[in-house]
C-alpha cells in the first residue's frame, strides 16, 4: 500500500514517500537531512515512509512561527477560532476512511478501533468548536457600590504537544483543539512511530484553514525533539501523553522552569466481578477491554480482581473466548487482535511472560504469535495469568500488551483494596447486579474514571479524562474543564464611581 503524492511528502524517487516538517504554514525539510522510517507493525516490510529526523534546531525554527503567529490568532475571536476547529471535524469526517487505514497500517490496531479513534477527534473538535462561543468566565457583583468584577481567561502562548502512538489521532485532537481554541499557538511532536497520523492531521488542520504559523508539526527523537520542546523558554505551556517514566523526566525539567504541564501517563487499570455479576456480560467488557488495541491502550484492562465464588466459571470463559481470537493484519475484516507496536514492545511482553510464570498460573497464550505472515510483524497471543496476588508484578506494573491478570478476593471489600492498591489511577470497572454496591464503588474506587457494569474503556469525549496518582498530575483532557490546561483567568475590575474606593476598608464599619 503506498499513500498517495501530497504536498507534505518531498518527490522522491523510490516507492516510499518522504514527508516533512510543517513550519510556519509551509512543508519542509529538517535542515538535518536526517530522515527515520515508520514501519507497518503487522508487517515490517512494508514501510510507511521517510520523516524528517528534526532537531533542536527545527525546534527553535517552529517554536518561532508559533510565537510570531501568536499575537494575530489570540486576537482572532474566539467563535472564529472556533469556526476553523469546525471545519477541520467536517474535513476529519469526510476523510474518515482513509485516516483510520492509514492509522491500521502505521500502529496495526483493528480497522473498527481506529475508525473509532478518528471519530474521537472528530468528537472532540466540534466540542471544542463549540467552546469558541462559551468559554465562559464569571461576571460577579462586587463588594463596593459603582463597580463590575467579572473573570475572563486568556491563553497561554506557545504550547508544546507530545503525544504517544497508540491513538495517534484522538490523542493529538484531544490537546491540539482546547490548545488552539481557547487561542494558543501549537507545535507538535508526534510519537516517532506515528508520524504519518500526525503529517495526515495537520494536512487537514492546514486544509482547514488554520493560519500559518498557528500549527507546526516537528517530528524526530524524543530525546531531541520532545526535549527541546520542554526546554524551550518560549513554550509555557507542554500537554504530554506517554509513559510515566518519560512524564517524570519532563516534570522535573519543566517544573524548574514553572512550565504549566499537563501529564496523562500509565496505567494499570482493574476490572471486579463481583458473586452477582452478569457473567458473560463481565467476560465481553474484560476482553474487549484487556485484547482491544493488543492492551496498548491507556485504559486496558489488566487486572480482573474476582470474587473466588464466580473464579472458575469466570476463567472458563476467559479461557475460552481468547483462545478463539484471531491475531492479523488489522486491515483484514476478522481479525480480532492486531500487532504490538514494536519489536521492543514484544520483547517487554516477553519479559513479563517469565516474571508472569514465577507469580501465576498460565491459562492461555504466553508466546509470540509467528505462524505464516504473522512472522512479519510483532504479534503476541493475547495471554491470562490465573491465582495472580495484587502485589505480584504483573498484578502491579504496565506491561502494555495482551496480558491479563486475574487476582481471586473475597467480596467487595477485599477487591476493592485490590483494585486500589496501585500506583495508577485511570481507569476502573466493576460488575455486580447490587445497586448499593455500585455506587459504593462509585465512590471508593480511586481512579478518574469508574465503569458499573462495563470493562474499563469506552471515554466519550464531553466527559473529564484523566487519572488519579501517578497516572497524571491532576490536569484533565476532553470535556470543557480541558481548555483550564491552556488557559490563564484574569480577574478585571472596573471602577465606575470616579473616587478611590479601596477593597476591603471602604466598605468595612469604622
Ligand atoms: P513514551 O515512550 O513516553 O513516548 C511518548 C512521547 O514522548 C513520544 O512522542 C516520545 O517520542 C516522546 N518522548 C520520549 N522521550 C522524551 C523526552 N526525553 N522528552 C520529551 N519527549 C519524549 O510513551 P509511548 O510508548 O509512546 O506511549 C505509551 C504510554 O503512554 C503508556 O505508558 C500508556 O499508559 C501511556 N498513555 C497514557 C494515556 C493517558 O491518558 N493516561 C493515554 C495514552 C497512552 P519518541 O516516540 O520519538 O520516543
């Protein structure tokens, strides 16, 4: 499969296009003439193309436009602003098809989920074209005779946006629309294994009408690109998606710089079945959320915390319906399970796999997947651990692949110690048919988001998304609480007695 021309890719001779950087309205090369590839995970011999290898010094050139186009687009009212967002959904709903192909071939995850991760991006584009005529801040009585106090929020500047592959289109949608909406200028800097989602974003958002210089795409290395991101004194604010271990990394650097920083990091997210629950309900959310996306999506299922009284009936349909799934090439209409992301990828499953073996019993899978043309890409089994303890590793840490953990309590109370006693905090689920017991959960479960009767994923976009712990640092994505990361409140007072009147003495009895 080879995309077709665009203006982004640089003519090139060989069947594989090379795509640029887009600065200052305009596609260009990074002054490098370093260039990566991106490969099909399915099948490393197909190679998506060539991206511009970027540098701090690509960085400092998008930084710039960022900037110089800053004064113009915060001046651009805000329902404008919004009309622009608008048009990028329609052009993201016309282009459906071909974005969530091009995102199966690129991050391998089922044709279905990436037609849902664009919807994702639609969704949240039309929430936050809406926000351009809300944005609303406070008008409050004031406390002296003859004068106005209201609140208004204004945006920040310049924002950084890192984001990981594994949903490379909602994900940058999600930070990119309250980011530019509420009037901020944007570079972004997509994950080096996603960098034609991004490049087919940005061709839309260019389409779109944004002007130039109000969004720049640089791709290239974390370690040169995302850094230079962070350090750059003319980025206030960075949003940040991706491990924790790279979220600490960025905390450290951009708190000593009293960056705003919003960070969405890992992972390790729970499902109780209950003595009362639906059974064959619990086991559809537990496989859609532990095998959707091969378990590299933030919100997977890896824990099933299990009430010892449904333990054996529980793993015997788990047993059963993982063991009928089918792995591939997300392209192809019955695969169920797509590849892990990368060769690394694989091998930290792997890895796991043998801790796994020391803590739990393995009941299905445990193996690469590598029968015919899965031997091209990263395929594992999707794999369970039975009698997992809550502290063992694989009950404890992200593995970010096909591997489930099922840990036998007794009762509510003793699983939701469980499913709490984690550093992670996003997301949650549990199945019961007690009503009192649900909302207990409602309200003991620590994580940002709790599922009654679901598995773990599924976040629509007009809600708050986001994780307690050290999944993030209390900042939220999606929702209209999203623009609070990209803007800053200035409270005004306006004086219209035409005398000195002094806050908290004029009014006061002498
Ligand atoms: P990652 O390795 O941390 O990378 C995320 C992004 O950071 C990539 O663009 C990466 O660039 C960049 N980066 C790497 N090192 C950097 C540095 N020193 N400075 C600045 N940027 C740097 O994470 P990932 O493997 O892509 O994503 C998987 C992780 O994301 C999982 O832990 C998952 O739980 C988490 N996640 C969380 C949420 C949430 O909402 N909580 C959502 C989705 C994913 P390169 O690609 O070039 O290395």
């Amino acid at each position: 499969m080879t995309e077709t021309a665009s203006p982004t890719s640089a003519a090139t001779s060989s069947a594989v296009p090379t795509f640029r950087h887009f600065i200052a309205g305009e596609w260009c090369d990074s002054p490098s003439g370093r260039t990566f590839q991106s490969h099909n995970p399915a099948d490393t011999r197909d190679v998506v193309g060539r991206f511009q290898q970027g540098t701090a010094a690509d960085v400092a050139m998008a930084v710039k436009a960022a900037e110089t186009a800053g004064p113009m687009w915060r001046r651009t009212p805000a329902p404008k602003r919004g009309e622009i967002l608008y048009a990028f959904a329609q052009l993201m709903g016309e282009h459906k098809e071909r974005l969530a192909r091009a995102m199966t071939r690129e991050m391998g995850k089922v044709i279905a989920e990436a037609r849902g991760d664009v919807q994702e991006g639609i969704d949240i584009a039309y929430l936050m074209a809406g926000e351009g005529r809300r944005m609303f801040g406070d008008t409050v009585p004031s406390e002296l005779p003859d004068k106005w106090a209201m609140s208004i929020r204004q945006p920040i500047g310049v924002a950084g946006i890192i984001t990981p592959w594994n949903f490379p289109m909602a994900i940058p949608c999600w930070k990119m629309m309250p980011a530019l909406v509420t009037g901020n200028t944007v570079v972004l800097k997509p994950s080096s294994d996603t960098p034609h989602c991004a490049t087919l974003l940005v061709e839309l958002m260019a389409q779109a009408g944004f002007p130039a210089g109000v969004v720049n795409l640089v791709t290239g290395a974390g370690g040169d690109v995302g850094n230079a991101i962070v350090d750059s004194p003319d980025v206030s604010v960075i949003s940040f998606t991706g491990s924790s271990a790279t979220g600490k990394h960025i905390a450290a650097k951009a708190g000593a710089k009293l960056k705003r920083l919003s960070l969405e990091l890992g992972g390790k997210n729970g499902v109780v079945v209950l003595a009362d629950a639906d059974l064959d309900l619990a086991t559809d959310g537990i496989l859609w959320s532990a095998f959707g996306t091969t378990g590299q999506r933030c919100t997977a299922a890896s824990r099933v915390i299990v009430d010892r009284a449904v333990l054996e009936p529980l793993l015997e349909r788990l047993e059963t319906r993982a063991r009928a799934l089918t792995l591939g090439d997300g392209l192809v209409a019955t695969t169920d399970v797509g590849p892990l992301i990368n060769a690394g990828a694989a091998d930290k499953v792997a890895s796991y796999i043998d801790i796994g073996r020391g803590e739990g019993e393995l009941i299905v899978g445990g193996e690469r997947a590598t029968d015919g043309d899965l031997a091209h890409g990263h395929f594992f089994q999707p794999t369970i651990f039975a009698g997992v303890g809550a502290m063992d590793r694989i009950g404890q840490e992200e593995i970010f692949g096909p591997v489930l953990s099922v840990i036998p309590v007794d009762g509510y109370g003793e699983a939701m110690l469980a499913l709490n006693q984690t550093r992670y905090g996003l997301s949650s689920s549990i199945f019961t048919r007690d009503v009192n017991v649900a909302f207990r959960a409602m309200r003991d479960f620590e994580t940002g988001i709790v599922y009654i009767n679901a598995g773990t994923t599924g976040a629509e976009t007009h809600l708050p998304f986001g994780g307690w712990k050290e999944t993030g640092n209390g900042h939220r994505e999606a929702g209209h609480v999203a623009i609070d990361t990209y803007t800053e409140w200035k409270s005004i007072y306006v004086d219209f007695s035409g005398r000195l009147q002094r806050a908290q003495i004029d009014n006061q009895p002498t």
